[in-house]
C-alpha cells in the first residue's frame, strides 16, 4: 500500500487516473513542513468524468440488494481495521494530529462508521398510513443520485466516511472531496474500496482545491446532493452554488463551543474532561470547547489546576509514542492562531499558559507548524477572540456568577455547534442544557458519541443533521404511493 512519496491520483470508475489537466500539488507534512508527496490538483473536467462514472454505476448500484451494499460496506469496515496501523501512521503524518489520537480516535471511528450504515440499511422500517375509508399510503425512501461529499482537514477519514458511508449504503453513488492539505486517507480508502469490491465508479475521489474541484461539485447540475463540513464562509459559499439548482444540502461548518463548569461539579473530572475539550487534536476539532465559563466560587481553583494539567501536555514529533500535542494543519492556519494570540491581549487578555511557538521540537521537525496549548484569562465575552473561531489550541476561561448569566454568555456567538456543562445537580444539568442553543449538549463528557443521535449545529454552524437515521433520510428521498380503496 501506497501512503508516502507518491502521486495521490485520482479515482474515478474505480481507476485510479491521472487529472485531465496533468497538475499536482505538494502535499505538505505538517510536523516537518516539508512537502512530501503530491496531490491531483484536479478541475471541473475531473468532474465531468466522475459525474459520467456515477450515471453509469447508478444504474445497478441503486437496484443492489440492501444485504449486498451491507455485506461490502462490512468488509470495507473490516480491510479498514486490518489496516489500522498504516492508517493511523498515514494520518499523523498527512495532519500532524499525534499518531496516538489518529490510532485510537479517528480511524477506528472511520470503521465503526461503515458497520453502522452496513447494518443500520438492514433494519429500517416502512411507512404506512391509512387514510380512512378513502386511500391506503405508503412511503417508499429511494436513494437520490449522485452525492458530492466534501470534507475538511481536521479528521480527513473520520469525516469522510461519515458522509460516504450512509450515501452508498442506501444506493447512492458517492463523489467526493477530501481537503487537498489531507488527501491520504482518502487514497488509501480507495484502494480498500477495490478490494472489498465495490463496484466500480460507486465511489469516486475527485482531489484538488475547494475553488476548482470543491466549486465544480456544488455547481454541477447532475450532483443533486451536498453534503458538505468545513468552515462558515465556505459554508456559505456552498449554500449559495445549491440554492439556484435546488439541491439538497447539508451544512457542518464551525463552531464556538461554550464549556460550562459549575461549581458543584466534580472539579477533577471537569478539569480533565476540560482538558482534552480544549486541546485534543491541537484544538482543531469543530466541537472543542473554545470558551470555558466557570462559576466564580471554584474559579482560582479550576484555573490553577486546569492550567497545571494543561502545562504537562507533551508537544512533540506526531510520530512519537508520548506525544499527546503534535503539528498545526499548515502554516496559514499557524499564522492564523498567531493572529488571534496577539488579538487576545490587545483586547486585554492575559495568558495564562502558552501563547509563543515551542523550540524546535527535533530535528526532524525543525520547520514543522507547532503551537502549545494557551489559555487566556481576563477577557470581556463580546471580544473579537471570545467570538470567532480560531480552530487551534487556544481558550479562553471567564468567570461567572449565576446560571441566567453563563447561559446568556453561552448564546452569545453565532455559532451553535456544540456545548458542555459540568455539573452534579441534575434539575440544572436538564435546565441549563434545554437554554443552550447549540446542536448537542454534552453533560458531564466531551465528544461521547452515539452513531444513532442526530449531529449538527444550529445558527452559523449549519443547516441540516446528519448521524442514524437522519443521514439515511438525508441521502434518500420520499415518494409517497396513495391508492384509493
Ligand atoms: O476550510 P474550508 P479551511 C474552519 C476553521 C478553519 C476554517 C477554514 O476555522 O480555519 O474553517 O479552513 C473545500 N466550494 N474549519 O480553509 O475552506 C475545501 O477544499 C466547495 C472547521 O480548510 O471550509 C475542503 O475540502 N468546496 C471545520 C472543504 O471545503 C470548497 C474543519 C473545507 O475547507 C470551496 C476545518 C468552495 N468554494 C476547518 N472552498 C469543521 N467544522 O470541522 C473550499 N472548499
């Protein structure tokens, strides 16, 4: 199996090919910011021949047997697991996350992806609805089309399988979009997907950029399904392609995730599940807890020892055992986090841990993108870096005095993603969580996840739920067959 030092093709009617246009792009490795192999840098016309692909696939794929697409989709899963290792190596070397978290968190995540869509097709049920003595209904859900799956960088095969999976597990074809800054995965997926025997041109990977390859999805007229998770402005720009040809759309886009610690909770959970809420995957999670609110009496206590906990973090070589930090994505997104640090103090912040680029970790990865976790205390709510979404390893913690006011602070952004509260009084647990406007509401855990619950935010974080059966309505659409009695 290719993973490194290669020509990340792409792959369409189950080939994989050379784009239209002969261009590639460097693939960067994060850790040591050196380019280490290259990615199709596709355009509309690698559309074009997926788009023909897909036609051409639908046509058995959509009549497959649900049991069929099960018993594939299930080896996908399995070839994926035996894999594990090199994908998880493949993956913390494409996003610099540490090879740890990609071994346990976003691979076998990927995996338990394709087995629950693999099964989930198995056990739907049917609908039908007698109209009194007048009609007998019933609903049957057919697969749509064509969908064009695009993803960001933060957990490439997590996310992509989140969307590839339950579009081919009820007929669909898939083309899809990985990020061009993390293509490998992607790659590899491919090549499973020939070996579990997918049929050709089922899943297609068109690579490339958001503006040529990413851009010419969302417009073309045949791809009647968007599912899209990436930042907000790009969001937006996606809506707007899709609203004129009325696709149907699924937007996952940012967040601004409030982490609400009460002062009855029990503190050394909070502290640690607040821990990994900020900083896990160098804070580059959608869901991270950005903004931590703590009630005033358990304030100085939470913050010192937070902080303490935080400082042990080990930044370091993704490839490394220990490391528990590794790169930043690439060096926009470093300058970006920059940005925001310096933002933070002129807008009166101080920092309470990090907030300077660590000494060259090793030699290795000298040129590498890296950032310490940084905490950041003593800032007003409606500053600039309490509101935007900085996507790194950068929080802020702001004391509160009662619930009405840390429920107002946690509304107040245009984000809605994700939330959690810390708290051992169960009426607040349910009261506060009902307030919050945000998708999901974690109480007393971070990032547990059921693949049965609806998952998606509210306001600028997107538009649409994905997850169980959600997802399978989504990537399906309703007919309702009524016949007289
Ligand atoms: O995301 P983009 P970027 C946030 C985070 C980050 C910001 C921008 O704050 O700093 O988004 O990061 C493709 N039409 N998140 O620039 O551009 C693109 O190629 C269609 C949150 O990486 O939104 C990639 O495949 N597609 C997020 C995908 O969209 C387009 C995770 C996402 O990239 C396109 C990552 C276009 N016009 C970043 N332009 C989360 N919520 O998980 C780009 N793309």
């Amino acid at each position: 199996m290719r993973t490194e030092a290669d020509k990340i093709q792409n792959f369409i009617d189950g080939q994989f090919i050379e784009p239209v246009g002969g261009k590639y792009l460097d693939n960067i490795e994060p850790a040591t910011g050196k380019s280490y192999s290259q990615v199709a840098d596709s355009d509309s016309r690698d559309v074009d021949l997926a788009v023909v692909a897909a036609e051409k696939a639908f046509v058995d794929w959509s009549c497959t047997p649900a049991a069929e697409r099960s018993k594939i989709l299930l080896r996908i899963a399995d070839l994926i697991e035996r894999d594990l290792e090199k994908f998880a190596r493949a993956e913390s070397i494409d996003t610099g996350k540490p090879l740890s978290l990609a071994r346990t968190l976003d691979i076998p995540r990927a995996v338990a992806n394709f087995r629950f869509f693999a099964t989930a097709i198995l056990h739907t049920e049917s609908e039908a609805h007698i109209t009194d003595n007048v009609a007998f209904n019933y609903t049957t859900r057919q697969p749509r089309g064509i969908a064009g799956l695009i993803s960001p960088w933060n957990l490439p095969l997590y996310l992509l399988s989140w969307k590839i999976a339950p579009a081919i597990a009820v007929g669909n074809i898939a083309i899809a979009k990985p990020s061009e800054l993390t293509p490998v995965t992607a790659y590899m997926l491919c090549e499973i997907a020939q070996e579990a025997g997918l049929p050709n041109g089922v899943l297609n990977v068109v690579h490339g950029t958001g503006p040529n390859v990413g851009a010419a999805i969302t417009a073309h007229p045949k791809i009647n399904t968007i599912s899209f998770t990436g930042g907000t402005v790009t969001g937006r720009k996606v809506a707007e392609a899709c609203a004129p040809l009325f696709k149907k759309v699924s937007l996952e886009l940012g967040g601004k995730n409030p982490n609400i610690v009460f002062a009855d909770a029990d503190l050394e959970a909070a502290i640690a599940g607040s821990v990994r809420s900020s900083f896990a995957n160098q804070g580059q999670i959608c869901l991270c807890g950005s903004r931590v609110f703590v009630e005033r009496s358990a304030y100085k206590d939470f913050v010192d020892r937070f902080t303490e906990k935080a400082s042990k973090l080990k930044v370091g070589d993704p490839l490394d055992e220990k490391t528990e930090q590794g790169a930043i994505v690439n060096k926009t997104q470093l300058d970006k986090i920059k940005f925001y640090v310096d933002l933070a103090q002129e807008e009166g912040g101080k920092i309470a841990l990090g907030g300077k680029a660590p000494k060259p970790i090793n030699d290795r990865c000298r040129y590498g993108y890296f950032f310490p976790p940084t905490i950041i205390t003593d800032l007003p709510v409606s500053c600039r870096t309490n509101r935007e979404e900085i996507f790194g390893p950068v929080i802020t913690i702001t004391p509160f005095d009662n619930e009405e006011e840390v429920i107002g602070y946690a509304n107040d952004t245009d984000y809605g993603l994700a939330s959690s509260v810390w708290t051992q009084n169960l009426n607040r647990a349910h009261r506060v969580a009902e307030q919050i406007h945000t998708g999901t509401v974690w109480v007393n855990c971070w990032l547990v996840r059921d693949l049965r619950v609806p998952f998606g935010g509210m306001k600028a974080s997107g538009v649409g739920r994905e997850g169980g059966e959600e997802a399978l309505r989504f990537f399906t659409e309703a007919k309702n067959i009524c016949i007289a009695k």
